[in-house]
C-alpha cells in the first residue's frame, strides 16, 4: 500500500505513453488498495472481536475466514494469499533486477559494461537480474534468520519491509523541493501545492517509523549507513 509504487517506477521507459498511463495506474491502483484494505478490515470486525483479532496475529485471514465459512474457506483464502504474495515478490524483482543496471547505464557502480549489458534476444539485462535476484535472495535469507527466526544479533532484528520508509521518504524530500524550484512550466498547483504536501506527508511516515519502532530505527539507520558509505566508495570515480 506504501511502497509498491515506487517499484513500478522502474519500469516506466517500457511502457507506451508512460507519461499519461503510469500515473494513470498509480492512482487507480492506489485506489483500489485503499478501498479493498477498508473492506478487509471492516469485514474482519464484523466476523471477529477486537480481542480475537488482537490474538489471532499473523493467523488473522484463516482464523477470519474460517469463523464465517469453515475451515475449508480458511484453507482456500490462505492459498490466495500466497498467490498475491508471489505476485508482491515478482513485481519487487521486476524493480529490483533494473537497480544495478539503471547504475551501470551511466558509467557507475561495480564493473558497468558488465552490467550495463542487454541481452540481444531477451532484451534483458542479464548479468544485473542475477544482481537483482541475489539481492532478493539475501533479504529473504535476513528476513528468516535475523527477523523471524531472531538468530542474528539484536541490531540485526529490525524489521526489514518497514523501516526502509524512514530513508525512502526522507528521499523524495530534496526532489520535492527541486520540483517546487525548477518546475517553472507547471501551474501553481502542480509546482507548490502538490509537493509541498509530498514534503508534509514524507515528514509524517517518517515520524511514525520512528514512532512505531523506538531503537529499531536506530539500528536500520547504521545499517543503512554502511551501505551507503560502501556505495559512495564505489561512485568515487
């Protein structure tokens, strides 16, 4: 609902009149998300207690679905669950396997002709999707030992598909404002209103990442600050 926008970003130069369409899709999408999360929520209070939804956890749907329908009904909703998961994943990956390439395209990063390369069949960057898919496969791979599992260190068990909000807003922060500065040909709405109302909104997810998660945010943020002095080390060129 927050984030799987941005990834369909990446694909923007592959669409056909991406300037109308993909706006286009990220506000109907959005909309649909909001509406369809409304309707999930106010059905689950319809078909559980407060105290039954609070315990129910990550077992929510089954448990949900199972109390209106039985435990078959429980078993199917899981199935398209795990459907629409593998759908989130693909379309992460389809965003992901373009980062080292959209580097490597202007000269920068780790060994660019390698990963600026497109396969003449596929179209396909080839060599940055297994940079993509790695890097996929290592967040997985976090995701199970450090959070779930709770194996790794205590500055490792923050919660890895939420905190990156803290550092993704404060991002679109300067191109807000560079949007306010040099976007002399757009009407005052489209120049100020607009994005001073991005740079309000950015400012309150990141106030409730840190809100929500205390020291977690802390120790995300060192995280990411060794990856990005280790990127920095490579873009010195």
């Amino acid at each position: 609902a927050y984030e799987g926008w941005i990834i369909a970003t990446a694909i923007n130069a592959e669409l056909k009149d991406s300037k109308k369409n993909l706006p286009l899709a990220l506000i109907l999408g959005a909309v649909v998300v909001i509406v369809v999360y409304a309707l999930y929520f106010v059905g689950l209070t319809g078909a559980l207690s407060v105290t039954d939804i609070l315990g129910a956890g990550g077992d929510l749907p089954r448990v949900a679905f199972s109390a209106l329908f039985g435990n078959a009904a429980g078993t199917i909703v899981y199935v398209f669950i795990v459907i629409s998961c593998l759908g989130t994943m693909n379309g992460l990956m389809m965003g992901c396997i373009r980062g080292a390439y959209s580097i490597a395209v202007r000269g920068k990063g780790i060994a660019p002709k390698t990963f600026a390369q497109v396969d003449p069949q596929t179209n396909m960057p080839t060599n940055a999707t297994v940079v993509g898919l790695l890097t996929c496969g290592f967040w997985y791979f976090y995701w199970q030992v450090n959070f779930i599992g709770g194996y790794g260190p205590f500055f490792f068990t923050w919660e890895p598909d939420e905190l990156p909000i803290i550092t993704l807003y404060a991002g679109y922060i300067p191109i807000f404002i560079s949007l306010m500065r040099t976007g002399k040909d757009l009407n005052t709405f489209k120049r100020i209103i607009m994005p001073a109302l991005g740079v309000v909104s950015c400012c309150f997810m990141v106030y409730c990442a840190f809100s929500s998660y205390g020291v977690q945010a802390w120790y995300y943020l060192g995280f990411f600050a060794v990856v990005m002095l280790v990127g920095a080390i490579f873009d010195r060129k």
